[in-house]
C-alpha cells in the first residue's frame, strides 16, 4: 500500500507545526525581543490605554520589542475587552506599558503534554482516513483475500 507510506511523513511532521501552546507567568525584565508575550492589565493600566486602543481592554497580546524593568514595549496582535469572549486582531501597532499598567505578563510557550494527545488524536484520525480511502479504492479490503465464491 504504497499510499501510506507516503501519507505518514506530513503526519509525523504536523505536532512540530502545530504544537498546542499555553501561556505561563514570567518575568517582565527578562524578556527578550520577538517573544510572545500575553499582557494582563491593572485598573490603571486599562485606563491608561484607552485614548491609544479603546476602553475596557483588559488583556493584550503580542511580541516584545523593547522590555526594561520600569516598562515594556510590544508589538499588538490581539485586544481582549471587558465583557467580550473573542479578542480583537491588530496588526502589530506598538504600545508601551509602565510596569504600574501591568498586573501580569505571560510569554507563550509549547504545551508538551497537550501536544502530545493532539498528535494521538491527529495520528489515529489520519489511520482511519488511510484504511478507509485504501478500502474504497480497493486497495484493501475486510476479507483475507482472494475471489468471492459465485452465486448460485
């Protein structure tokens, strides 16, 4: 079946492409450029932001451009409001925060144990696909072979 060879390669590869990640606290002043960070504001912070993103903004995420410890600049990616479920997307606009604006800072890093059972599922769906497409092309079959017996 030479079908499933070929299939298994991409397989194999998706958990290091799509690797199921999480974010967990970290320290503001060690943060390095590029790192995605996810940004919880204070009181004062969401009051401090809303004449440069708008009210109600209670987490923001995106990548560290600059990080000190009196301050942190981030390119914006998404905006989550109060009241709001889904947060909103930008496209990178910049905004610093004094550390006074941050309640808590969070960098995203990959989940092991998430991803894992994400590849389980991903591989034991991908077998099901591979069996069911060789069956219907009949490449495979339920029997242990050879011709069905004629009718009488």
């Amino acid at each position: 079946m030479k079908m499933a060879n070929s299939f298994w390669k991409p397989v194999v590869a998706l958990p290091l492409l799509a690797g199921c990640y999480q974010y967990v606290p970290a320290n503001q002043a060690a943060l390095s450029a590029a790192t995605p960070v996810s940004v919880e504001l204070s009181a004062r912070g969401t009051t401090n932001v809303t004449s440069k993103i708008g009210s109600n903004v209670t987490t923001v995420q995106g990548n560290v451009t600059e990080s000190s410890p009196s301050s942190l600049t981030i390119a914006l990616l998404a905006v989550k409001r109060r009241g709001e479920s889904a947060m909103s997307t930008w496209s990178g606009e910049f905004i610093t925060l004094a550390s006074d604006d941050i309640d808590e800072v969070k960098t995203k890093q990959l989940s092991r144990r998430r991803t894992a059972v994400a590849s389980a599922a991903l591989a034991a769906a991908s077998v099901g696909i591979v069996i069911g497409i060789a069956k219907a092309t009949g490449q495979a079959s339920g029997s242990a072979g050879g011709t069905p017996p004629p009718n009488p």
